[in-house]
C-alpha cells in the first residue's frame, strides 16, 4: 500500500518523553494545557498497551475546559512537577 501525500503532508506520531511500569510521561512546560492531538494520540496509544499516560506541569500550570473534561473520560492523570 502506498500512501500519497502533497509536498506538505507528513504522517503524524507522536513518542512519550519516559516510560514507567504501567505508565507514558509526557513532560510539558506550558502555563495552560490544552487539549492537543499529541495529548489524545499519546493516550490512545498508552491505553492500546495497557498503560495509563500521566501528563507532568509545572505547579502553577492551568489545565483547559476540554483538557479537564478528556481527563475525566480516559485513563489519563495531570500530576504537577515539584519546584
């Protein structure tokens, strides 16, 4: 099968920054998480492996609506870095 794509266009992926017993880290230094295609990538492919992603923020990060809601529907955990 070959897939056909423009100049421009490339296959996504995506690759967790650790891996834990059980668990993919993705590591983000951002002031609000939002919901991200690499975000539910990461999470559907840590659920396919039986591994549950935990997404690492600074402590005075703020997590979107959408972030908050997808959080709550999918085996993914927010857990805050220490200083």
């Amino acid at each position: 099968m070959k897939l056909r794509y423009s100049a421009h266009q490339v296959p996504r992926g995506s690759r967790p920054d650790a891996v834990g017993s059980g668990s993919w880290y993705l590591i983000k230094n951002v002031p609000l998480m939002r919901l991200t295609y690499q975000v539910r990538l990461l999470a559907y492919m840590a659920q396919r492996n039986s591994a549950r992603l935990v997404v690492v923020l600074p402590p005075g990060a703020r997590v979107s609506k959408d972030m908050q809601a997808f959080v709550r529907d999918n085996p993914v955990m927010i857990q805050r870095a220490k200083r």
